[in-house]
C-alpha cells in the first residue's frame, strides 16, 4: 500500500479532509481517538503505580539491609 507523492501536488489540510469524510466515518475516527486517548491515560496510570510498587520494594528491601548488617 505505498502511496505516491510528487511534489506538485496541491497542499490538502486536515479541515478539507475531515469535512469530506462521512458522518459514520468522522464518528468512526472519534471513537478511535477516544480510544487512543484512555489507552494513553491507562498506560500512564500502570506505569505510575509500577513505579511506586517498585520504588515502595527498594524501600523495604533497604530497610531491612540496614537493620541487618549480615
């Protein structure tokens, strides 16, 4: 699916191209971003809370290095 671009192709912006996109097709897109946007937002969560456990481990395990010195 390669697509060709020359360079005497006229510029098209994205508000000429949503506006000839379909109702069902602009809603399709919509939901697609909302999708992309809570996956986004999820994804960031996880990796907050894996950093925290991790962190709260390293915690832990030197406390307990430093109340053990053997």
């Amino acid at each position: 699916m390669a697509m060709h671009s020359s360079t005497t192709d006229p510029l098209v912006s994205p508000t000429q191209v949503w506006r000839h996109l379909s109702t069902d097709l602009q809603v399709h897109v919509i939901r697609l971003l909302a999708q992309l946007a809570a996956h986004l937002v999820l994804t960031e969560i996880e990796e907050e809370h894996a950093h925290h456990t991790r962190k709260e481990t390293r915690d832990a395990l030197s406390s307990i290095t430093q109340q053990d010195p053997t």
